[in-house]
C-alpha cells in the first residue's frame, strides 16, 4: 500500500513524501530513497524500485528534496528558483530530519529500528554524508555515486561568482536551469567537514554497497572506485554493471525494467537483508 505525506522542515521547506509497503511499517526495517541532481522521487526507476522493496517486505519512503525544483506536480521542474538556491549542507540537513521524523514516529508507530539509504548519484554522496551525522543509519547502498562535488573549473568558479550563477542544460526537458552562487559558497566553506566525502566514507564503519555502471558517462567509475578506496573493506562490496549507463538503462517516462537493473535490485536487497 502506498501512502502521501507532507513534511515541513524546520525552515519550514515542504518535502513531498511517498511511502510503499505501508503495511509493513511496525514490524520492517526501512529503505529512504535518495535521489540525485536534477532526480525526483517519481523519475524513471523510483516507483519501480519502492514498488520492489515493499513486496520484499520493507517500509520505503521515497521523497523530493524541498529545492530539488519539481513542486506539487510531481513530474515537472516548476519551481526553478529553488533549485537554483539549492546547497549540497540543506540536502543533507532534509535528510537528516526526515530520518529524525520516522524514528519519533511521523509516518507511524514502528518497532524494527534498521534503516538503509539508497542513494543515486550525488544522492549517494549525501546519504554517505548523512550516515557520518546519523549513527542509527545500519547500511547503505550508493548507485553510481560522485566522490566529490567539486566538478567545475577554474574559470567556471570565476564566471560563476562574477555572474552570481551558474547555468547547466537539462538534456531531458531542455530547461536552462541556475544554480546561484550560494551552491558554490557552501561547497568552499564546507569543503573540509561537513562536505569531505573521503573523510565520510574512512568513517563510515557500516555495511557499504558501491554499485556502479562500467559506461557511465556522467559519473566516471574511477570515482566508485576512489570510494572503495577509502572505504572499510571488511564492511564493502563493490558491484560492478558492464554494459549500462547512469541510470542502468532506465528512462524516463518508464518504459520497463531490464535484467541488468532487476540484478541491482536483488543484489541491493541481498545486501540489506545480509546486513
């Protein structure tokens, strides 16, 4: 059973919620979902995913990051003004209070205490991020994951900070979307603690799946293979897909799963109920 919340953050930013497998909340572990730079929870493979791990028995919550800049329409990048005042320290502050608001009991009373994070590109590197913060997270599983947010140049920081914004072209919708200078300011003011993915995974101590397409052309895997670098080897697997792109051959609108996808849904839930 699938089921619609709506949860204020403590700015009083609205986050859209669906969870999955509803019945299951009092007595499973749960799964949030994490989605990536320029993701929502509707896009593509999330449905199919929640739909996935609610028949296997676990409590999923699915949500949209308040600035993420798909509003109430849930499929449409309407909000983008948001998105451009978006910063990489609010996402994992979001994250970190919806965590706060299953354990006190938001979405209902439940007794199983294990949680796992799926995060999907940059959404890895933010539910590492969090896990650092969050010590009640048990394990996670990051699909093709950045290493690192620092992905522009020089001269693009310049430009940047010269025009207040910076500009990046939806490939899907065609959209021309900002992202203003405040994006860059926390990664530079931050860049050291609260944002240093290395120092997050050295420390992480928990159950990691690093999972990552061979052809990914947005997110290289050299960078999944940095984060099994500096990962605890006792406590990682890394699950590597030939053949697939970013999103695993996924599209969206969906249009249907394929056999390399389904296998990172067996092997992520292996994973989880092995750990």
């Amino acid at each position: 059973m699938k089921k619609d919340f709506t949860f204020f953050s403590s700015k009083q930013n609205k986050i859209n919620i669906s969870c999955y497998g509803y019945e299951n909340l009092l007595n499973s572990p749960a799964i949030f979902l994490v989605h990536g730079f320029k993701g929502f929870k509707d896009w593509g493979f999330g449905p199919y995913l929640c739909d996935y791990f609610a028949t296997k028995g676990y409590f999923v919550v699915a949500f949209n990051f308040s600035h993420n800049g798909v509003g109430d329409n849930l499929f449409e990048f309407d909000q983008l003004e948001k998105f451009a005042a978006n910063t990489f320290s609010l996402e994992i502050e979001e994250l970190s209070e919806l965590l706060d608001a299953y354990q006190n009991n938001f979405f209902g009373e439940k007794l199983n205490k294990n949680i796992y994070l799926i995060g999907h590109s940059r959404g890895g590197a933010i539910s590492l991020l969090t896990a650092k913060l969050k010590k009640e997270i048990t394990a996670l599983a990051v699909w093709a994951s950045i290493a690192n947010f620092d992905r522009y140049s020089e001269r693009q920081k310049e430009n940047w900070k010269k025009k207040g914004y910076f500009e990046v072209l939806n490939q899907r919708t065609k959209q021309v979307m900002k992202l203003n200078y405040t994006l860059l300011e926390d990664l530079l003011k931050n860049k050291d603690d609260l944002l240093n993915i290395e120092n997050a995974v050295r420390n992480l101590n928990r159950p990691l799946l690093i999972a990552h397409a061979r052809q990914d052309l947005a997110v290289k895997s050299e960078e999944a293979e940095l984060l099994y670098e500096w990962s605890n080897k006792n406590l990682t697997e890394f699950y590597s897909i030939e053949n697939a792109g970013h999103t695993f051959e996924i599209k969206h609108p969906f249009e249907g799963s394929n056999k390399k996808f389904d296998d990172l849904l067996s092997k992520t839930e292996f994973f989880f109920r092995n750990n």
